[in-house]
C-alpha cells in the first residue's frame, strides 16, 4: 500500500486532531488511501504552533513524548491537490487534501522521502 512520512506533531494531528491538508512542496496526482508514516524526527516549532492554536483549532494535544515516532500511525484518503485552501491548515504551496483518517495500532518501520510502499 501507498505511504507517506509526515513529521510529527503533523502525523498525529492528520488522524487525531482534524488537519485537512497536509503541506508540501511538490503536488501529486496519487488520490486513494494511503498509510500514514509519523518520521522519527520531531518537529519543535510545529508542536508549539499547534499548541499556540488549540484553542482555534479544537484540540487538545499530547505531551511530546507520548508521540509515536518511526512507524505507521493510521491511513487517510487523499481527493485532491490544491495550491489554496481556506484550511487554517494550509501552508502552501501545495497541499494533499485529506478525508477519512483511521488510526491503526503503532507499526514501526522505517520511512522514505516520497510516496512508497509499504506491505501491512
């Protein structure tokens, strides 16, 4: 099956807490389900935009070391790529429009740069 890394605090908000849209900077044609990677690398100042918003965005978020890192946290189903959306998720310039995330039990494994496959 398609995977895809994201960094967390990202992952865990794509399944968790809401994000429609996750960022990039190259668009793809890929649309369907598709596994969800949290990277072993951490992201610092995500975490504290994410927290900076809580209240915005409705979440409420775990402490950093209850994030799993390095492994597969769920699936998601990408319809569209857009470069705008109204998301106070959206970044730019590109963003995979999401819908439908399913967490899964943690699997670790390691992640590649890109779309790839990973066997369940």
């Amino acid at each position: 099956m398609k995977s895809l890394s994201v960094r967390q605090p990202w992952a865990w908000a794509i399944i968790y807490g809401g994000k429609e849209v996750e960022n990039r900077t190259w668009p793809t044609k890929f649309r369907g389900r598709f596994l969800l990677h949290a990277s072993k690398s951490f992201d610092q100042e995500g975490y504290e935009w994410i927290a900076k918003n809580e209240n915005r965005l409705g979440l409420q978020l775990p402490q950093v070391e209850e994030f799993h890192l390095g492994g597969i946290i769920g699936s998601i189903e990408i319809f569209d790529c857009v470069t705008n959306h109204g998301s106070l998720w959206f970044f730019g310039p590109y963003g995979f429009v999401l819908r439908n995330p399913k967490a899964m039990r943690f699997k670790e494994c390691k992640g590649k740069l890109g779309f790839f496959d990973f066997i369940i």
